[in-house]
C-alpha cells in the first residue's frame, strides 16, 4: 500500500489532508471537554472500563453522552466559547480551498460539536466524517455511516473514510494522535503524529512526521502540489525529504 503513495509522489500527487478533531484539529479534547461540563459524574469511569476493553468506542461515547445535562444548542455554545482549533489549520483550509486540494475531518467523535468549532472558526465548509447525531425528546440518535460492512456493531471506521478518498486517487495525508486513527495512519502515504499515535507508529515502524501544529503539514501540501516551486524546492526535492522522514 506504501508504494502506491510513492508512486503517485513519482508522477503527479493529488493529496487529500484528512485530520483527527479532538486534540488534533481541536487544541482540546471537546468530548471530554463536555463531559466534564455537563456529562454524568461517572463518565471517568465508564472511560477506564473502555480502555481496559470493557467497551467499544462507539458504546464508551453512547454511553456518557446518554445521561449529558445540556442540549444540542448549549454544548455548541459551550464549544465555541471554550475551545480553539490548532494554529495554521485556517491557513491550511485556505490553501487546499485554493489548490482543489480535498481536507476533511475524520473523527470518532460527535458531529454536532465539531461542527461547532469549525463554524466558529469561519471554516464551517470543512468537510466532517464523524458520527451522524439527531437530537430528540429522548436523547440523542446515533448513526454511524462508516463502518466496516458486517461490523457494524463497532460504529464507524477511520480506515473505511481514508480507503473512499484513496479510491479517488489521493495520495493521503493523515493527522492524527489515537488508538483509533492507527488504522488510518497504516494506510496513509504520509503521516503527522503525536501522542498515542505517535508511540503506536513506532512501535509498528509506521514512518510519520511529528506533530504540533498545522504549519508543518502545510509545508508538506505546499510542496506536494508545487506551491514551493518558486522558492526553488519543488516536489522533486520534496519527494526526498518524504523518503527520509519513513
Ligand atoms: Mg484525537
């Protein structure tokens, strides 16, 4: 799967950015961040039991978000006063607005929070793969439009969002810092890491840039589509530095 990223860097790449929300795209982690504001006190709890496999993902997030002492109106309020996207991810939507260079977020979280915090940052536009909720008189529905055919019982796929956009011929850059982006950082052509992620790839001998912010990953979608070329370092030279950060 590497050498088809290789290979579309050798003739004409065509990157698609795809980027984690919490703690990625997000400074903070806005589910937790809800949570803690307006969640059941038990939702730590039913936290570490996921971690120590008790739950999936899916149910871990069903499960405290069931008993969550606010509407859809307050937590988008709550989001936009208190949280923030990551530096140069606005100069990053513009530049791939500018270059039909396709950049989506690809979360396991909420879409309604990350939807919150991408308006209020004037990049409302930006695409979200996250899970579908609608909100009524009983709580909140879930639907998870990404899952692996016949497992569906795990909610959605990171890996199943990068495999549509690779379908199309993207050379895929992917951003991301949990458990649950590895799948998608395994199929990505080029990888931006911190935290968890970062400790994962290593310890799979996955090759990824670190990660801080987005000033690194526009550099990288600068020099994938030409846009360094006049400063003298084209894709060619880029295509090394590519090589050596595997
Ligand atoms: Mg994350």
């Amino acid at each position: 799967m590497k050498s088809t990223g290789r290979d579309s860097v050798n003739s004409n790449p065509r990157p698609a950015v795809l980027t984690d929300f919490d703690d990625t795209a997000a400074v903070q982690n806005v589910a937790e961040m809800l949570l803690t504001k307006f969640g059941d006190p038990t939702w730590q709890d039913v936290r570490r039991r996921f971690r120590e496999g008790e739950f999936t993902l899916n149910q871990y997030q069903e499960i405290t978000f069931r008993n969550i002492q606010a509407g859809r109106a307050t937590m988008q309020g709550y989001v936009k006063q208190n949280a923030s996207l990551r530096p140069y991810f606005k100069e990053m939507w513009r530049y791939c607005q500018d270059r039909q260079v396709p950049l989506a977020v690809v979360s396991q979280g909420l879409d309604f929070y990350i939807e919150a915090l991408l308006e209020k940052e004037g990049c409302g536009s930006v695409p979200v793969h996250a899970v579908n909720t609608r909100f009524d008189a009983q709580g909140i529905n879930y639907e998870y439009r990404y899952a692996v055919p016949g497992k569906e019982e795990l909610g959605n796929s990171k890996g199943v969002v990068v495999d549509s956009y690779r379908n199309q011929g993207h050379y895929i850059v992917y951003v991301g810092d949990g458990m649950s982006d590895f799948e998608a950082a395994a199929r990505a052509d080029l990888v931006f890491a911190h935290r968890v992620l970062a400790d994962e790839c290593e310890r799979k001998e996955i090759p990824f840039r670190p990660f801080t912010d987005f000033g690194g990953v526009l550099q990288a979608v600068k020099e994938l589509t030409g846009g360094l070329a006049r400063n003298g370092v084209g894709p060619l030279t880029e295509h090394s530095d590519v090589e050596e950060a595997r």
